[in-house]
C-alpha cells in the first residue's frame, strides 16, 4: 500500500510524542520527519492541542480568573496557521477586503424614481407599485 507522504515538523519548542496504532512516535523540538499524509494531519490535531494547551495554562496561571470567552479565544486563534506551519504549508493569501455600503453599486435600478433593488426580482416587485409607472 503507497500513501502520499508530507513533512511534519514540530514546531513547539519541546519534544512532541505522538502515538499511531499503540506505538509512541518521538519527534524532538524543531525536527521535521516525513509520514504518511493521514498521519501528519493526526500528529499536527494533536501537537496544536498541546502547545495550545499549554498556552491556556500559562495564561490561567498569570490570572485564574479569566473568562471562558477568553479561555476559547486562546485554544482556538490562530490554530489553522500553526497547523500550516507544522505541516509546512503555505500561508493562504489575504482574503480581499469586504465592500462597503458606498463600493456597492446596484444594478437593479428603476428608471422611474430611482429605487435601487438588490435583485431583478426585487425591481420587478417594486415595479408593480411604484406610483411614477404611468399604466
């Protein structure tokens, strides 16, 4: 059986044991290996878990009060970049920003009184009521 292989790199700055059908792998801080893909994606799930873990009690230890709103901002930002990061992936780029209200111009405008529709349908709605039809 072939399967696609992907590095893995351990990214933590301690040594991560992972463990794969009862038998513990041992990757050492900083060290990339490569395994089968399916098991790259098992080891990275749990090697975030840990440095985010970590990351959590470390900042329960400097304030024991902090909020559960907080305590989840903490386990999930940034996890999808660490996993790139562990397996060596691109960063995926910048998502365009959003229009706003003035960048959006409709195309669904009557020429009667200048109503702007957000679709054709839309237009055809207001069509049967706008008071500057003539009939």
């Amino acid at each position: 059986m072939d399967f696609e292989t992907k590095a893995f790199k351990n990214v933590d700055n301690e040594d991560f044991i992972g463990k794969w059908d009862a038998k513990e792998i041992i990757i050492k801080a900083g060290e990339t290996r490569h395994f089968p893909e399916f098991l790259c994606f098992h080891l990275a799930k749990h090697l975030v878990m840990k440095i985010k873990n970590r990351e959590l009690d470390e900042a329960l230890e400097k304030d024991p009060t902090l909020s559960e709103v907080a305590q989840s901002r903490i386990l999930n930002g940034g996890v999808e970049d660490l996993k790139r990061e562990i397996l060596n992936e691109r960063p995926l780029p910048p998502e365009p920003p959003l229009a706003t209200k003035e960048e959006v111009k409709p195309k669904f405008v009557c020429s009667h009184c200048g109503f702007e529709a957000k679709s054709e349908l839309g237009l055809k709605t207001h069509l049967r009521s706008c008071k500057k039809v003539k009939v």
